[in-house]
C-alpha cells in the first residue's frame, strides 16, 4: 500500500516517522527569462507559483527555487520566496523566514563584468502550525547598480518544489 494511500486511510500524522516527506508540489517549469531594473520586489513570473494545502499542523515546509542568472556589471540582484494564504497575495503575505535579502548575486563592481550562472538553488525552509492552504510565489528585485538583473536567462529549467515534511 503507498503512503498516500495510508496517509488519506486515515493513519495520523504524529504516527510517521520524523522526516517523512507527505508531499511534493512543484511549480510550472520556465526557460525564458525574466528582467529588472525595478528597486522594489515583484514577482519573477507566475509559473513559479506553488500552491499546498499541509497535511500536518506541525510539519516542515522546504522551498527550493532552482534557477538560472545574469547580472549586468556593477548590479545586485536580490531573490526573496513569499508566501500568502490566499491565492492573490492580499492576506498573510509575508516573505520565508524573514531575514536580510538585499543581496542575492553581486556582479564584478570593480570592472564592471557581468556574472552568469545556469544553475542556482535557493533553498528555504519554515513551518506555519496550520493546515490552511499556502500560496508561495518569487519575487526579485535589482537592490544596486543600473544595469539589468536577469533571472533565468535562457540557462535551462527554473522550477519551485515544495516539500512537506513531518516533524
């Protein structure tokens, strides 16, 4: 018998292991790329959406954001998840695990040398003590600089993946 099958049986969540994965959900997968120049954090695209509704009030939520970057020279780049707990952002709209973004990629200041990578992971994880429905999105913004800050740009595939896990 699957898990999910246990699981939607009827066996309770504190009877799992610690560090039993109850779910996976993972966004759209992206090639294009998205530009700022903006000093203030919007959202990269819609196709990083992920939507999850926890199967335990006390399990652990890990958001991985696998991308690409460019930084023209002279820029910073800042990349921040967000989460809210309606489907447009209006209510319980906060960003996972509230620390200093201001600085994701900083390109080559001194000469001026744009910094590219195909592949990046940010990775984040928290907990929200509710089984109410979350809605995680990512948004960047250009923090320093005049040039252009570029997530995914044409490197392979970005994606989200959220991950439950039981505590």
């Amino acid at each position: 018998m699957a898990l999910t099958q246990v699981i939607n049986d009827g066996l309770a969540h504190s009877g799992l292991p610690a560090g039993t994965v109850l779910q996976v959900v993972k966004s759209a997968i992206r090639h294009s790329q998205n530009d700022t120049t903006s000093a203030t954090y919007a959202e990269i695209s819609t196709d990083y959406r992920v939507t999850i509704t926890p199967k335990a009030a006390d399990s652990i939520m890990l958001i991985d954001f696998t991308f690409g970057i460019s930084v023209d020279g002279g820029t910073k780049l800042a990349v921040i998840t967000r989460v809210g707990t309606n489907s447009d952002f209006s209510t319980g709209f906060d960003s996972v695990n509230s620390v200093s973004h201001d600085e994701l990629f900083r390109s080559d200041v001194d000469n001026n040398r744009r910094i590219q990578a195909r592949s990046y992971l940010r990775s984040y994880y928290d907990n929200y003590s509710s089984t109410a429905t979350l809605y995680f999105r990512q948004d960047f913004k250009r923090t320093a600089g005049t040039g252009t800050a570029r997530v995914n740009d044409n490197t392979g595939p970005a994606f989200v993946t959220v991950t439950e896990i039981q505590q």
